[in-house]
C-alpha cells in the first residue's frame, strides 16, 4: 500500500471515530429527559417535605430534620452498592439499563404514597410513615440516578462534546425545577383541604417524574461502549466478578486514587448543601418573610426561568475559558447574588427576586458545569486505572450529592429550632418569633453564600485542563 493510501486510510477512520463520538440530537434529547425525573425529585421534596412535616402533620422542627437525614443517611449507604451492580451489569450484558427501568417503573407510587399520610394518625406516627415511604422512594430514585450519571462518559470521549450533552441536560434540568418548583405548591392548592392537595400534588409528580425516567432508559437500551457483553460460559471480567464489598471499597479507593475527583467532589458537595440549604428554606422564606405561601412560586420563576437561557450560555463561555474557570465564575456571582438577599432583614420587598434570578444565572453553570467535568474525571482514571468504574464513580458522587442535600434540610432544621420556629399542623394559625424570621432569612442567604465561598477554595484544587483529556484522545 502507497503512503497516500495508507494516510488517506488514517484520515477515514479518523474522521469515522469523530463521527461516532460526534452525538445524535435524539440521543441528547432523550438523555437530558432523564433530568425531567431527576429535577423533580431533587426540588419538590427538598422544597416542600420539611414544611408538609412542620405545617401540615404537626411534626417538630428538630424532628422532621431528623426524618429527612436518616432517609437520606440510607441513601448515602446504598449509592455506591448501586454503583458497582451497574458495573457489574455493563460487565455482563454491555447495558447499564436494568437498574435504571426498576427505578423509573417503581418511583411513581412511592413518590404518592411519601404524600399520602392520614392526618389522623398523629405527628410521631406521621413522622414514621414518612420516613419510611421517603427511604423507600430515595431508593427508588437511586436505581436509577447511578447508571444515568455513569452514561456521559461512555457515550462519548470528547471533551466539547460532553460538555454540549450536560448542557441540555441541565436546560431539562432547569425546566424541572420550574414546573415542579411552582407547579408543585401550586397543584398543592387545587382542594381546599390540604390533605387532599398534597396527595394530588404527589400523584402527578410521581408520575411524570417517572415518565422522564423511563424516557431516558432508551439511551442505555443497547450497548454504550465498544465491548461486547460476555458470552455464556466465558470468563467474566474482573469487575463483574468481585464481591459488593469489593466493590464497595473500589468506590472509596476511586475517592483515594484520583485527585481530580476528590477536588470536584468536595466542591459538588459543598455547593449540594447550600442550594439544598436555599432550597429548604424558600417555602418559609416565602411564608414568614414575604408574607406569601403562594410567594414560593415567583421565587422559582424568578431562579429558573434565567437559568433556562443561561446553561447554552455558560456552554459557550467553558469552551473559551475551560470549564474550570467557568465554574468558579459561576460560584462567585452565585455567592455574591445570595449575600445580597441578607438585606430582606431591613428592608422585606419585592425587590428580592432581583438577587434570586442573578442566583439563577449562575445555578445553571453550577449544575452543567460540574457534571461536564465529572466524564472527564472519569476517562482521566481510566488511562491510569483501566476502565470498568464509571458506576463505582457516580455512585459515590450521588452520595455526595445526597450527603449535601439532607444535610441541607438538617443544617435548616437545626436553625430553626435554635431560633425558636413554632410548628403547627393543618389549618392551625401560630405567628413566630422574631428570631426565627431571622434564621429562616439567614438560612436562606448567609450560610449559602459562606459555603460557596469554601467551595470555591476546593475547587482552587482541581488539576484538569482541556490538554489533559485531549492529550488522551490522540
């Protein structure tokens, strides 16, 4: 064969490979459907289930804190469990979609059923059937979120590329937070009875959280990686014949192993408690500062609906700058934006959903770019490590997420039963203490925005540029 031929040759099955990581719009659109269920997951109980413990079953601050902790301390303790099953069935069948179908297929009825508590049986027994359907519907939810944060960096090696199929991901994302942010309390208000409102309001959302899940399964239906499933009788690889202990301990050797992810990780967590801090405390904010029950919808509105245009946006400004830097700018608006809203102390008024749509210019960066970062982590192991641990990967990360989360809604618990917060159940009118507007407002900006700023000092630690993962694709 000629030179030419030969680097004629070279250049076709360049061009092939770049063609095949170059990633379909159907195959985006149906991924970043998946976001649709994990959005409203991740906003609707961190919105309303502490307040629906307090405000509607009589439970005490402290203690609807604790419920909400010890469902999410279980999840914490499965996530990486869940992570090496998925390894073990991309090992096996060369798919990671079974897990990911019993989560989406069971979720809809444990979401209701969290919802769904008699009002007769008292706050201690509420509490219980709370915890448990909410332990239960975090499983559910985990089933499938480990296996969907493992797919980007099989489904494509390119940097630019991941970072354009987590961007629509988190635009879905964004949209999530909107519908369930205000649709949720607002389908809360179709009957009079609260009762019956929330069990509406956990119904539908169950439903079409599941929807989006199921929606994205499609992607994983067939093989996402170049090696084909093993063969009966053949000899399975080394990650699919370890023990779950071994798997177990796989996850935390990755956290050991890799400094990338530990630096990403710590700041994703950090980040994860502030906006779960944020995230808690918007229906009292809205209740006891604006005056407003309604008022948690506008917040939404005026957080998602910039945050919509702002994930192309932020796309666009990663691939100039890197995706590190984008990230810290982000932060940084985000930290300055939830700073400024500690002013509704001296002076309550409308003019806080000027800070809180800044906030959610920045939020969108914060989700897109982290989850562009974590495949690139990932490949980057791989060239050390050998392949095989994505799940191991995105199962710690969830529970770091989750970590972040329930330690949100604890840290606003604690706040509020410190300051004197007065639970009430259904229908009862109570007014608070002046220290307790004070904490809920303080829960709301301050402690966010001080944990923005500790972030940022973590993410100061993350090595990888853009010449690190394309070196590795040449």
């Amino acid at each position: 064969m000629s030179t030419d031929a030969a680097g004629g040759g070279a250049a076709a099955a360049s061009d092939s490979a770049t063609a095949r990581a170059r990633l379909s719009n159907g195959t985006i659109a149906r991924y970043a459907t998946g976001s649709l269920g994990t959005g409203g997951f991740a906003t609707l109980p961190g919105l309303v289930l502490t307040y629906y413990l307090t405000d509607s079953l009589g439970v005490a601050a402290l203690a609807a804190g604790l419920v909400i902790t010890l469902a999410k301390v279980w999840d914490v303790v499965i996530d990486p469990v869940i992570g090496a099953l998925t390894d073990r069935d991309l090992a096996r069948h060369g798919t990671r979609r079974r897990l990911m179908l019993l989560g989406a297929g069971t979720i809809p009825v444990l979401f209701a059923l969290t919802f769904a508590v008699p009002p007769a049986l008292g706050p201690v027994v509420a509490a219980i059937w709370v915890f448990f359907a909410f332990t239960l519907t975090a499983t559910a939810f985990s089933l499938f979120q480990v296996p969907y944060i493992a797919l980007p960096a099989e489904l494509t090696p390119r940097y630019d590329e991941r970072t354009r199929l987590l961007t629509w991901r988190v635009v879905v994302l964004t949209l999530a937070i909107l519908l369930f942010g205000a649709g949720g309390p607002a389908l809360r208000r179709v009957a009079d009875d609260p009762v019956i409102g929330y069990l509406v309001m956990g119904v539908v959302a169950g439903v079409v959280i599941g929807l989006g899940m199921l929606v994205a399964t499609t992607v994983a239906r067939r093989p996402v990686t170049e090696t084909a499933p093993v063969a009966p009788g053949s000899t399975l690889p080394a990650a699919a014949r370890a023990s779950l202990r071994e798997h177990y301990a796989d996850g935390v050797r990755a956290v050991r192993r890799s400094g990338p992810f530990r630096a990403l990780l710590a700041t994703f967590v950090l980040q994860a408690l502030a906006t779960g801090l944020m995230l808690a405390g918007a229906q009292y904010a809205a209740t006891w500062v604006l005056e407003s029950e309604a008022a948690v919808e506008l917040l939404f509105v005026a957080l998602i609906a910039p945050a919509l245009f702002a994930a192309p946006a932020w796309g666009v400004v990663s691939r100039r700058i890197g995706k590190e830097r984008a990230f810290a700018i982000a932060s940084t608006v985000f930290a300055v934006a939830a700073l400024s809203i500690l002013g509704v102390l001296w002076a309550p008024g409308d003019w806080i959903y000027a800070p809180v749509g800044v906030a959610g210019i920045a939020y969108a960066g914060m989700q897109s770019l982290p989850m562009a970062m974590l495949p690139d982590v990932i490949s980057h192991d791989e060239r050390t490590s050998g392949p095989g641990r994505a799940g191991s990967f995105s199962g710690v990360w969830t529970a770091g997420e989750t970590v972040g989360f329930a330690l949100g809604a604890t840290v606003l618990s604690l706040i509020l039963a410190v300051t004197g917060y007065i639970s009430s159940t259904a229908g009862e009118t109570v007014t608070q203490p002046a220290a307790a507007v004070t904490g809920i407002v303080v829960s709301f900006s301050l402690a966010p925005a001080l944990l923005i700023g500790l972030s940022l000092w973590s993410l100061a630690r993350y090595p990888l540029r853009r010449s690190d993962i394309e070196s590795q694709q040449s």
